[in-house]
C-alpha cells in the first residue's frame, strides 16, 4: 500500500504534464485532413470527395456530405462528378496523342480542319486554341447561351456554326483570354482524324490505358454511382439547372472520381502516356506576342502555391465545383470533387495541402482590439515602389485595399493578426526598428511578403 501511494506520487506530475500537454496541441492543433471535408459540407449537406497523394502513395482519401440528399445516400470517393474544365488536360494530351501518331501538328491553322471558320485574315494555330491565346470569343460568356441554349440538345456542327458568327476578340498571342470555344474545336478536330467520337477517343487511348474504369463522357447515358448535382439558389440548396453535356464538350463534358483523377496525375507526370517531348510541349507556358508569359500551359494552369508553382485546374458546371493541383517540388497532388457548384473547392484544396505539408493556418476566431493600438495600425502600408495596401476601418469592420484592386475584409484575431474569411490567407502586423509592417502570407507560403506602414 505504502509502495503503491509513493509511486502514483511520483508519477502524478507525469500524468498532469502529459495532460497540460495534450490540452495544448488540441488548442493548436490545424484541422486534420477529415475535419477539413466535413467542416465544408456542414452549411448546405451536399457532398464533396477528395484524395491527397504524395510520390504515388495515398496519404488521405475520403468524403463527406451527401451525394443524393433526397435519397439520403452519403457521397463516397467512388461516387463519379462532372469534372468541368478538368476536362481540358485530357484534350490537350489528346491532341499530343494525335501528334505523336503524326495525324496532326500543334502548329497546323485552324483553317487546315476548318476552312470557313473566320478567323478576320489572323493565322490561328492549335497552339493558340490549346494556351487561350488565339481571340476567339468564349460562348460561355453568352448569356443567352448559358440561360437558354445550353438546357436544350445541340450538335458539334451547330456549335461550331454558332462560334463562327462570334467576333474575334484580338490578334492571336496579343492575350490571354481564357476561351472554350477554342476547346470545343479542338475536340472536333481529335474527331475529324480520329473517326471517333470525343469520348470514344478518350475512353480508349487514356481512360482504358490508365485504368480509370469510373470515368466515362458526360451525357443522358445511365452512370453507375453519379452523383447528384446541385446549387444554391435565394439560400436554399437545390437541384441544379439542367445542361445537355454537348455544350461543354471537349471543354468540360467528362465525368470521373478522386481515385481515377489520381491515376490520371501519376501517369500524367510520369511519361507512362505522353513522350517526355509531348510532356514538356503539354506544360510549356504560353507566351504573348510581347514576350511575356502567360499563366496557362496545355489544358493547365500555374498558380504559386506552399512556395512554389502548382499545375492543375479549376472547374465549374451545373452541379458541380472541381478542384486539381499537383505540386512537383513535393510530388502532391490533391483533387476536390463537389456535388454543388456553390461550394469553394479552392478552399478546400488548399487545406488539404496546408494538412500535408504541415503549415499551419490562422484559427478563424474574431478578437477585440484596443482602440490605441489601432490608431497605430491603420493606414498606408508601402508594398513595392508602385504600389500600397491601405488598412482601413468601417462600420467595424476592417479592410484591406490594394491598389487597383478590390477592398477585402479582414477579421482581426488574437494578437495582431487578421485573416481573410473564405480563404488560407493572413497577415500579422509588427513593429520592427521603429516602423510598422504588415507581414502577409498568401497561397501557403511560409515566407510573407512586407508592407511597410508609411508615416
């Protein structure tokens, strides 16, 4: 007895360090990987899929929300989603294809295939088509398009006809301009030469290649595990407006699942479909008539991401929102499927990477602030020799404004920090050598640009 009381005495401050210790990485603790998925699907109940792999190997997989609320069937990764614009990537390796068996070059005209189709005396190549660099209009911006065509049944040759009485927007590589009327060309093209059509073409020289036996092209055809799509509309969740999935056609009429896209990644990356010269055409930056480079390969895009540039792309359609980025520094890739086209898949993504790559985002918890040490923060902050960031206050709230750009709301938290709602970024305001600087940390960086506050 005696024996027992000593040792659980001298064990006791053991178990209360442990416990202060546990009490403590709980309040610092940055969501993990399943909190992030359930914490986005909790306001309206549609679902969301997601998969996170680093170097080929699975490292999160899972979903949450619902993927027929109306049936009460809760979404699962086998569940298969419009991939929208994710689509894009498989055209553009479609179109490499086609090169590789010499059917085609990237440099050929569009009047090779097209011979009517006025491009105003301009040479419009693939090339132009496949990097958005070629002026012609995007019929999605069509307003009339998107109420009223796009519901109702079309064939290639009436889109086609349609694009061809839209203006030109510039000379071709004088912009970027992000068009899928050039994406839904393309894919007429893969079915001129090819005799197939689009989604026959895919299916057999990439879907069945690689293994993707839950993707398939988008249309009235029954689909094992679809999920349903849906929308916000007056801020209430409901069925999404319908689409005849011609419209989106080689821009955007795929369907697939996180487990598929995944497979899609690695052979992407890899060289298992494309050549390593089909590869480096695919990921090479488009680039202006001026010299500069654009922020668009072939079917992907770059953006900087954890302090470096991530390739992929970003998806919208009735129903349904979509989200792709792979990481080649860290080999991590991470895709987001949603069930509703209301939901910040961007969001979601980007914490998930922030779960993988150990970075810790603000804890989105309001705070008060002193009245004096405001009076020091707010006001002009010096980003660059050309530009500045104003922190200002309005009806209790506080903004940001850069510039030439719009003004944000940023919620103040504990400390000196504000974040910005709806997204990963953040920044800290310090006094260092006298002066105050706003430290700002953007796409996961871990590195903050400075903004000095001017006097």
């Amino acid at each position: 007895m005696e024996l027992t009381t000593k040792l659980v005495k001298k064990i006791q401050p053991l178990i209360l360090l442990a416990l202060l210790l546990f009490i403590q990485s709980n309040i610092n603790a940055q969501p993990n990987f399943k909190e992030v998925l359930t914490e986005s699907t909790a306001l309206h109940g549609a679902g969301v899929s997601a998969i996170v792999v680093q170097n080929g190997k699975t490292l999160f997989k899972g979903s949450a929300g619902m993927a027929n609320i109306e049936l009460n069937i809760a979404m699962q990764n086998h569940h298969v989603h419009r991939i929208a614009s994710i689509t894009k990537q498989f055209t553009a390796a479609a179109i490499l294809l086609l090169q590789e068996q010499g059917k085609l070059s990237v440099k050929d005209t569009l009047k090779k295939y097209f011979p009517d189709f006025p491009t105003v005396g301009h040479t419009v190549t693939l090339e132009h088509l496949l990097k958005h660099t070629s002026g012609l209009n995007n019929y999605t911006n069509s307003d009339e398009t998107m109420t009223k065509r796009i519901p109702l049944p079309v064939t290639l040759e009436e889109m086609i006809d349609l694009f061809s009485t839209e203006p030109m927007l510039f000379a071709p590589n004088e912009q970027f301009a992000y068009s899928n009327t050039g994406y839904v060309l393309l894919g007429a093209i893969i079915e001129q030469l090819s005799g197939m059509s689009y989604g026959d073409f895919v299916k057999k020289h990439i879907f069945s290649k690689l293994g993707m036996t839950n993707s398939a092209i988008g249309g009235r055809q029954l689909v094992s595990n679809r999920a349903y799509p849906y929308t916000i509309e007056d801020g209430q969740i409901v069925n999404a407006r319908p689409i005849d999935m011609q419209w989106p056609h080689a821009a955007g009429m795929l369907l697939s699942t996180v487990e598929d896209l995944a497979k899609w990644n690695t052979a992407l990356h890899t060289n298992k479909l494309l050549s390593s010269e089909s590869y480096e055409q695919l990921i090479r930056r488009g680039e202006l008539s001026t010299a500069t480079p654009t922020h668009y390969a072939m079917g992907l895009g770059f953006r900087p991401l954890a302090d470096q540039e991530a390739i992929g792309h970003y998806g919208g359609i009735n129903g349904f929102a979509t989200a792709a980025m792979y990481l080649p520094k860290d080999k991590i890739f991470v895709v987001v499927l949603a069930n509703s086209d209301n939901t910040n898949v961007g969001l979601i993504m980007e914490k998930l990477f922030a779960v993988a790559l150990n970075i810790s985002l603000p804890n989105p918890s309001p705070a008060d602030i002193n009245e004096s040490t405001l009076k020091t923060w707010l006001g002009e902050y010096t980003v660059d020799e050309n530009t500045t960031r104003k922190l200002y206050s309005e009806n209790g709230k506080f903004f940001t404004l850069r510039e030439g750009e719009q003004a944000l709301e940023a919620i103040p938290t504990s400390g000196s920090r504000f974040y910005y709602p709806n997204s990963t970024s953040y920044f800290d305001l310090v006094s260092e050598d006298g002066v105050t600087k706003m430290k700002m940390y953007q796409n996961l960086s871990r590195y903050p640009s400075i903004a000095v506050k001017q006097n």
